[in-house]
C-alpha cells in the first residue's frame, strides 16, 4: 500500500483553512489524536503522579508511557527520558548541572552550525564555570559541517561536544556518528540537538553516537514540550539543582516542578500517530516507527526534489541547502530581493514559508545573511504535491514580478 498522503491529510484538522505548510521545522500541525489526546487528559479526573488515587495512578500512567513512548521514537531507554518545558529549557538545565563538574581551562565545542538553543546555554555555562567555548565552523559553500571541522577543536580538556543532528536553517546532517567517535576518544559527552533531525528520519541515539538527545514534540506532529534522553547511568551521576521535598530518582530529579501530563498524554499520541504513517509497518512500536520514519524520510526527499527540479527552471533564485546528507529544508535567498517580501507575498496565497534566522543565528551570519536570514520551505508528513504546486507558482509570480 505505502504512504498515504491523502490518509495522512485527513487526520489534520488544521488543514481544513487551506494553507499549504512549509513553516514545519517551526512546527508542525498537529493530527486529531493528539488534540483528542490532550482534551481526554484534561477533561478526566486530574491529581499528581501517585498511587493512591484513580486520578493519581492516572496521571503516573500518562508519565511512564509517555517515556516509553519516547525511547521507542528514538531507540533509547525509557528510564532515561526527561521531559521538560522545551529543549532550550532542558539544554540550559543541563548545561548549568555539568558546569558544575568543570574546572577552569576545561573547554567545550559549539558549531556554528547550530540552533541557538544548542550554543548559548554552552557559553553561558562556560563563563560561569571559567572554561573556554571553542567554535567549530562549516563550510557555507557547500553547507557542510565535517568531522575534521570539530576535530580541530577537540584538546583533551575537552568536556562537551555540542553538535546539531541537522540544521533547522539548512537541514544539514553532519557526520555524527564520525563527530562523535572523535569526542570520545578524548573524554568528551556528545550533547545533540535533535530538535529538527528526529521531525524527518528514523533516530537510533546510540548509533548516532549521542551521549545526550535533545528533541521537541512540536516539531513531530506533537504537542508543546521538550524531551531529553540520556542514559541512565549518565544522568544518575549528576546532581541538578532541585528543590528538596521533589524526587531525587532519576529521571524525576532533572524535571523541575509539577509535569504537563496533557501534552505528555499528547507526546504518546504524536509518537503512536508517526508509528502508523507506513500501513505496511509491522511488529513492536519501535520496529513500526522505524519503517514508518524511513516512509517519510523517502515521501518528503521526493517532494524535495520536485521543489528543487521546480526551482532550478525560476530566475533568480539560489538554494542555500547543499550537504550530500540532509533533511527536507530548503534555505532560499533571491539576490536584489528580500525574502521577507517573498515570505509576504507567498502569504497572501495561503503559502506559509517564512523568512528568517530561525534562531540558527550563527549560521545566518556565516551564510552572509545576518540577523534577518532568507526563505525557509520546510516539509512534514502532511505536505502534498498541490501545495509544492503553490509554492512553485507563487515563487514564479513573486520573482516575475517588480
Ligand atoms: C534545531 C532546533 N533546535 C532547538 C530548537 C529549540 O526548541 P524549543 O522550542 O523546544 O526550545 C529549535 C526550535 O526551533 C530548533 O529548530
């Protein structure tokens, strides 16, 4: 049977207003199981994770599946699953926890490549703990970040490796498991972002090397919260700050405050939604999510390359996105034009591509694009040929036009 984009299209309620989405990697529209998911949670008797009462027990369920459910999307183990307000919050966190382990002289790599949330919780952290930040650049040629690039840096005071599984600006796929062979040969914990990286493949983080995965529901058809996966034995070696009376377990020592079970309840649903999206998928939930996250990765590399063959025969247009290894995200620019008059423009039409830095700062400024970035079309599972059909026409009418 295969993937099914009509199927897929119908359990999206959003769809419904017509507009074509290419603002996924900003996050993506949200199917009718996990909204139903998230009303049930909130509309069914409500208490604190415990044991003594229906509501209680209820709410622990939510939690514990919810950590299933996340390990089995990314091949890691439940019981080192933390979930928080967003991957920024969970990265500043733990930042701040493993700085505390550091001495002055001790030194940790950021990318340029990378989101921000993935850079200045490092520098900070640095700052406080008196060690030195290193850059690792990328080629904005050919949009490549390489292990040779990160090896540079590496000194064996190296702590932290902080490494994006893919640009959310450029869907660059640097070499992680190579990257991370590199740091652990000197010591160093691998911390990736995989916020936009796990919205378009199949993710196994311990083949990717990944000591620390970082990720966002919002981004892969889920609700809004943040996901960090670790080993347990890792995070069972840190001592957060933490309230005194909160649990002291692992994972519940690194989730400050009371849990957001609703979206939690939402996270199983969007993990279960994304399990079903290959209708031939059989076997553990694991297994089905793997099938089912190489589906898209193929359905949206095919309309990937519909959008680049289309946009090879507009004028003017230049396409930022080049590494041999990547997600479907197109970074635009059209010299002598703005993009943010692109990204007006397309709006007009129902065709949602914003312009901008997206937050991947560095990485705007080393394309020469500074703070205010170019023309982002990004994909998700929903996404279909009549919206590349807009966008290609309005693109042409945009660039034919004064
Ligand atoms: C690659 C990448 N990393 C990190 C983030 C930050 O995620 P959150 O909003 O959960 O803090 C984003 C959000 O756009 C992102 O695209």
């Amino acid at each position: 049977m295969g993937y099914d984009v009509h199927a897929v299209r119908a359990r999206f309620p959003a769809l419904a207003a017509g507009f074509a989405h290419f603002d996924g990697p900003g996050g993506s529209q949200v199917p009718d199981s996990v909204a139903a998911a998230v009303a049930a949670t909130m509309t069914s008797p409500l208490a604190n994770r415990g044991s003594v009462t229906a509501a209680e027990r209820a709410s622990d369920e939510i939690v514990l599946a919810a950590r299933c459910a996340m390990a089995d999307l990314l091949g890691a183990d439940p019981r080192g699953v933390v979930f928080g307000r967003s991957m920024t919050a969970l990265t500043f966190d733990l930042a701040r926890t493993l700085a505390a382990t550091w001495s002055p002289g001790d030194e940790v790599i950021v990318t340029r490549l990378d989101h921000d949330a993935n850079i200045r919780p490092w520098c900070y952290a640095a700052q406080e703990a008196g060690a030195t930040v290193r850059w690792a650049g990328f080629d904005p040629r050919t949009a490549e970040l390489t292990v040779a690039d990160v090896a540079r840096e590496l000194s064996s005071r190296t702590r932290v490796v902080a490494v994006t599984g893919a640009s959310n600006l450029l869907g660059t796929r640097p070499p992680l498991p190579l990257i991370a062979a590199a740091a652990h040969e000197r010591g160093a914990l691998v911390v990736v972002d995989g916020v936009h990286l796990t919205a378009h493949a199949p993710v196994d983080v311990a083949a990717l090397g990944a000591d620390v995965y970082a990720c966002s529901p919002y981004k892969f058809l889920g609700p809004h919260c943040g996901v960090l996966a670790a080993a347990p034995d890792l995070l069972e070696s840190l001592e957060p700050a933490k309230l005194l009376p909160s649990p002291d377990t692992v994972p519940e020592r690194f989730e400050l405050g009371t849990l957001p079970y609703e979206l939690l309840a939402g996270t199983t649903a969007a993990v279960d939604f994304l399990a079903g999206l290959d209708p031939d998928a059989s076997g553990t939930r694991r297994q089905r999510l793997t099938a089912s996250m190489a589906a898209v990765e193929r359905y949206e590399d095919g309309l990937r390359r519909r959008i680049e063959e289309g946009l090879a025969r507009l004028p003017g247009v230049t396409v930022h996105s080049r590494a041999a290894a990547r997600t479907p995200t197109l970074l635009l620019s059209f010299p002598g034009r703005d993009p943010h008059d692109a990204y007006r423009f397309l709006a007009e039409r129902g065709v949602n591509a914003p312009a901008g830095a997206f937050y991947a700062l560095e990485a705007s400024r080393r394309l020469g694009f500074g703070d205010r970035g170019a023309l982002r079309v990004g994909l998700a599972p929903y996404v279909d040929d009549g919206d590349v059909d807009r966008l290609l026409a309005g693109l042409g009418e945009f660039l034919s036009g004064p």
